[in-house]
C-alpha cells in the first residue's frame, strides 16, 4: 500500500463518546460503584445472591453472566470465521501472537504477579490480611480443612475457603494473564493504523483458541500457586463466557446477512451494537465496585499496588510482541496489531470467571477490575508509541 494515501492518525479516532472518554467514564463508574457499596452495601450481596447453584454451591452470578454475554456479543458477530480458514496466508502475524499469547504471556504474568504481591508489596498488602473466597466448585470439606493456601471457615452459614489476602489478588491477575485480548484490541489496532483485516482474524484464532487452553492454563497456573481451581469449573466458565456469545454471534450473523444482506448488517446493524459492549462494562464495573466500596475506602491504595505488576506486564509483553515483530521483519500495519493483542487483556471473560470461581466480593474478581482500569489509558500510550515508531518496520 502507498503509505501516503494511507488514512492519516487523525483521521483514525474513537467516533463514539463512549470510546473516545472511555477511561472518564471507567473513573466515574468505579466512584459510583463504591459510593453504592458505602451507602447501599446490601444491593450488591442481594445481586449475587441470584445465581445458578450446583450442589447447593453458587457457581454462576446471573446479572453478571448477562453483562458479560452483552459485553461478548457484538465482539463475537463482527468476526468473519471463514477468514480463521485463511490465517495460515498470515502466516508470521499470527504465529507470533499465538506464540506470545499462549507460550510466553501467561508465565510472566505468573512471576512479575508473584514477585510483587507475593514478596514486595506483600507487606503493604498486609502478611496477615485474609480474603473469603467461595468453596471450588464440587468441593465439600469439613470446617477447618485445609485447601491449597486456604482453610474452610463458616460465613453467615455458608462454607467459605479463607486465604491470603495477596494470594487472592495473584489469582485474579493469573486469570487475565491467560486471557488474550479479544475485545478493545480492534480499537488499538484501529488507531494504531493496523492492518483491520489480520486483527479480526487474529481475535477468531485467539478466540477459538481459548476455547482449548483458557481451562487448562487456568487450571495449571492457579494450582501451582496453591489455589487449585476444579477443571470443571473452567471449562464452565469458559462454555458460559466464551462458548454461548461466539455461538450466538456466528448464528446470528449467518441469518442476519441472509435476511438483510451484508451492507445492512455492517452499516445498520453493527452501528447499534457498538455501545452494547461498553455500556455493559461499565454497568459490570458499578456491580463490582459497590461491593469493594468500602475496603477500597478503607484501604485506597490496594489499587496501586495491583496496578504495578499488572502495568509492568503490559508494557513488557508490547515490548516483546514489537521487537520480535522486528525481528521477523514484519510490516508495521502487522506488527503494530500483533503487539497489541499480546499486550491488551480480555478483561471480560477475565472477570467473569474470578467472579464465578471466587466470588463478587473476592479479592481475585477486584484484581481483574483493576485490570480494566489501567487498560484504556496504558493501552492508548502504546497505539501512541506505535505511530511515532512505525518508520523503523519501513
């Protein structure tokens, strides 16, 4: 492509005030959400009090669920899937980001997480501080077993597993370290001047793929750092939050282009589709807040000290995703997309499995909204460190 009749980077740019004052209205839900959980902190219980209960144990939020599928959705029916058929054409692009994604990724999400919550923040954290997290999935013990770092403890009559508070927060960031970005990445590929069509068939592969390796990395990791998470459990998650939106999103695509045609889907349809899935984030977001409302005012910091290994993963995952798409002499309009995928979270299901495997008001699911709100404004500091470097891929 003549780079000059490329479309310019003013010319790319959030069209909706939903996406171009994402980060403000992040903020302000976050405010609400806590300013809900310290004057009104029984609505939030109430809420997750609706669940899909198995052996007596809540393992599925309702109105989570909800938010999250709308959240899923309109990601899930923009992608063509006949393009996954064509990727192997891509052939480094999508190597490279599998590679990352999947081999490299959720092991440095696991030290970098380990070694600041686990040692260094461990203190300001406070060594002693607990959290109760909901009993695995299938699990019956007697009160007083010990489960992984954990013990069962009885909470308004029902059996809880008590575990360190850090432990609890590490959970959550193992839980976006193995959720490549599906979602936001096509805006910063977008704003980055990517390559459009290589994105979306980079988000069909990962998405497909996560299908397989969300479990079992999850499974994996959570075990290893004495949180031992039920496979069932996962793959629950997995079939709930990942499964049913991308289902309903290449069935409802097929018929809606069958009946209305493809221009219809694409200028009409898309259009009102494309606040759902913000809008649906923040409605998570006041949710998860208001029950975190009063221990974040209590303890305002625990923010930052999440937020530090979960920056220096992102920025170190972008790094590694940019140099290596130098190294394989990449064009800019792949690399730039290949980076951000690494280097973004698929934040949504990432929340939605804390919440179902630890609960709403754990530690693990406020790790995973922590990731959402450093997301947005790290994540456009890169797309702006890509344009002033897409010379060195010339």
């Amino acid at each position: 492509m003549n780079r000059s009749n490329r479309t310019t980077p003013d010319e790319r740019r959030m069209t909706s005030i939903f996406e171009r004052y994402l980060t403000i209205w992040i903020g302000l839900c976050i405010a609400g959400g806590v300013l809900l959980g310290k004057f009104a902190p029984k609505f939030a219980k109430t809420l997750d009090s609706m669940s899909i209960n198995v052996n007596d144990a809540p393992v599925v939020s309702i109105p989570i669920a909800i938010c999250l599928f709308f959240m899923m959705y309109p990601i899930m029916v923009k992608i063509d899937f006949a393009s996954v058929v064509k990727a192997g054409k891509s052939g480094k692009p999508v190597f490279l980001t599998l590679f990352i994604n999947w081999c490299i990724k959720p092991f440095t999400m696991y030290a970098i997480s380990f070694f600041f919550l686990g040692f260094l923040l461990k203190t300001f954290i406070g060594a002693d501080a607990t959290d109760l997290v909901k009993m695995p999935f299938g699990l019956d013990l007697p009160i007083g077993a010990h489960h992984g770092a954990g013990v069962v403890v009885l909470q308004e009559g029902i059996k809880m597993l008590q575990i360190p508070l850090w432990r609890s927060y590490f959970a959550g960031c193992i839980l976006l370290g193995i959720a490549p970005c599906t979602a936001m990445v096509l805006v910063w590929g977008y704003l980055s001047r990517g390559n459009d069509g290589l994105t979306l068939v980079m988000v069909a592969v990962n998405s497909l793929t996560m299908l397989v390796l969300y479990g079992l990395l999850g499974g994996f990791l959570l075990g290893v750092g004495k949180l031992p998470i039920p496979w069932q459990a996962l793959l629950l998650s997995v079939a709930i939050y990942v499964a049913l939106p991308l289902v309903a999103g290449f069935l409802s695509r097929i018929w809606i282009i069958n009946k209305k045609g493809k221009a219809w889907f694409e200028e009409k349809f898309l259009h009102i589709l494309t606040p759902v899935t913000i809008f649906a984030l923040l409605l998570t977001l006041v949710l998860l807040f208001s029950f975190k409302g009063e221990v974040i005012l209590a303890n305002p910091l625990t923010i930052v000290w999440i937020a530090i290994p979960l920056f220096i993963q992102t920025i170190f995952i972008f790094a590694l995703g940019y140099g290596a798409a130098k190294v394989l002499k990449l064009k800019y309009e792949d690399a730039a997309p290949a980076a951000m995928i690494g280097a973004s979270n698929h934040f949504e299901v990432a929340i939605a499995t804390a919440v179902m495997l630890f609960g709403l008001a754990s530690g693990a699911a406020l790790a995973t909204v922590v990731g959402v709100l450093i997301e947005v404004p790290v994540m456009l500091m890169l797309v702006g460190v890509c344009k002033r470097t897409s010379s060195w891929f010339d």
